[in-house]
C-alpha cells in the first residue's frame, strides 16, 4: 500500500510538472532604459517650492510681470477655468496683461498650501487662494474678488531649480 501511495503522489507530481511545462511561459520585455531608483521630495525641495510659491505671490502683490513669469517652465502651461490652454511664458504674459488698454492690480493675495508631494523630479502643490485685484480699462475701474483651488505640477529643471510647468485652477464662491 505504502508503494501505491508513494507512486500516486510521484505521478501527481510528474503530472504537474509536465502541466507546468505546457503553459506558455511569461514572455519578459527586456527595456534598455536605465532604471532609477525613485526618491521622495526632501525638506529642502518642499521649502523651494514654498519659496517659489512665495516669490510668484509678491511678484503679483508687486506687479512686477518678470518675477511672476521667472516661476514658470519656457513651455508651461496654464489651465484657466472655463478657457483653452494658454502655453508658454510669452503667451502666459499675454494672457496675464493684455495688450489691450486694461490694467489689472492685484491688492491682496494669500495663498494656503493644503499639500507638497512628489519625487525629486517631479512635483505637484496644492492649496487654496484668496486674491483681490482692481480692474481699469477706458476709464472704467471696478474692484473684484475671488476664491480659488490651485493645483502646480512643477519640474526640476537643468539648473536644479524648481519651475511651474503646469498650473490650472477652479473658482471658489466667495
């Protein structure tokens, strides 16, 4: 009986392995890409891209177009509500002060970052902004206010500085 048992276990086994055999094997993609280890943002990035942040903030509170523009990647993209992308530095300037006459200045903008993430390369800010601007065009001047929820994606460039490379933005109600 011992005999018997110890034959059927060694053909299930046989079995098995011959079944194993048939089944097509896993086909493995050899990627010549070099493979990097991904590191987590460190405290010095999260402080950079709050200095960044920061820096943009004042530019607008100084209206000084070439500080707000320095956060930005050559071939960022903004994402405005209810309007197209709008790429590119020129084009972001374009969109920010037209030509067209108006003045927009901003009187009061206060930024809360809700959130810092990402990895050394690649990172996104999250938070929310209360902005106060005044508006003058032909003579007409009006004040106006606006909540909003921002989201940056920003990239380390060359140089090791962080830049905006994407930013878009919903309205809050008041």
């Amino acid at each position: 009986m011992r005999k018997l048992i110890t034959s059927i276990i060694m053909l299930s086994l046989v079995t098995g392995a011959l079944a194993a055999q048939k089944q097509p094997a896993t086909k493995r993609v050899r990627d010549n890409s070099k493979i990097t280890r991904v590191k987590k943002l460190s405290a010095a990035d999260r402080a950079a891209i709050r200095a960044l942040d920061e820096r943009f903030v004042k530019g607008w509170l100084k209206d000084d177009v070439s500080q707000v523009l320095s956060v930005f990647a050559a071939d960022a993209v903004l994402l405005p509500p209810g309007s197209g992308p709008v790429q590119g530095t020129e084009a972001i300037r374009k969109y920010w002060w037209p030509d067209d006459g108006s003045k927009t200045v901003i009187t009061s903008f206060v930024r809360h970052i809700d959130e810092i993430d990402g990895t050394t390369r690649l990172a996104f800010m999250r938070g929310t902004a209360a902005l106060s601007w005044t508006y003058e065009k032909n003579g007409q001047k009006s004040s106006q206010t606006s909540k909003s929820i921002d989201l940056l994606v920003l990239a380390r460039a060359s140089d090791g500085q962080w830049r905006v490379v994407r930013q878009m933005w919903n309205t809050l109600p008041n």
